[in-house]
C-alpha cells in the first residue's frame, strides 16, 4: 500500500510529459524554453491535438477538424489524411502538443501517439490539463 501511494503521488505532481520537444506547453506561461525561435505572434502558427470521448480534434493556426473513432477506434486513414494536409501546408512544424479530455481510455492516446510517429512528427508533448 505503501509503495503504491509514493508511485501515484509522484504523478499527481506531473503537469506535462514531453518527448524530444522543443515547446513549451500553453499550460505554462511562465516557462522560458532557450531552445525555441521567438516569432511575431502573427507569424506562430501551432498544431495540435485534442482527443475527446467521441472524436479527435487536429487544430492547426486555428483551424479545427474532426476526425470521429470508427468502431470504438481511431480512424487512422483519416487522420493521417489531416496530417499529410497540415504537413503540405505547414511544412516547417514538427511539434504538436496533444491535450485529452477527462475519462479518455488511454487506447486514444496510444493510437494518435502512434499515427503522429508514423507521419514523422517526432517532437510531441502531452499536456495533462
């Protein structure tokens, strides 16, 4: 009991887990990555990811485009369709910050994870806000 409760309470203190990126997470205002090119504000355009209980939500420079779960999973074609199309029109962005609604089954995340590897978005941080 013991060693499940100084696991779970080392979790409960994450904020964001990230993998190779070079962003900073919108959750954290105040951090200061040295690692990222300051841009005009018009000129930062972000991907993302939303993964919702019924769907997916890709949202790129604010664009937002829903890809719903076939037979209670991803529809992968579909979303690597989205990918390809936010890939040919931004081509420079490699980073996107996936969010997930509460309750989510972690499958979800498991499978976006694996789709946005598949299309070589290699830089990827997981905000759990």
């Amino acid at each position: 009991m013991i060693c499940f409760l100084l696991i779970t309470a080392v979790w409960q203190n994450v904020t964001v887990i990230s993998t190779n990126s070079s962003i900073t997470p919108p959750s954290d205002p105040n951090a200061v990555n040295p690692n990222l090119q300051q841009k005009p504000d018009k000129e930062k355009i972000e991907i993302s990811v939303k993964i919702k209980k019924n769907d997916l939500e890709l949202i790129a420079n604010k664009v937002v485009t829903t890809i719903p779960y076939v037979n209670s999973s991803l529809d992968r074609e579909a979303f690597k369709s989205i990918l390809q199309k936010s890939k040919n029109q931004y081509p420079d962005i490699k980073e996107i910050i996936i969010n997930s609604e509460s309750g989510v089954m972690y499958k979800y995340l498991v499978q976006t994870m694996d789709v946005l590897s598949e299309e070589k978005y290699n830089d990827v941080a997981i905000s759990t806000n």
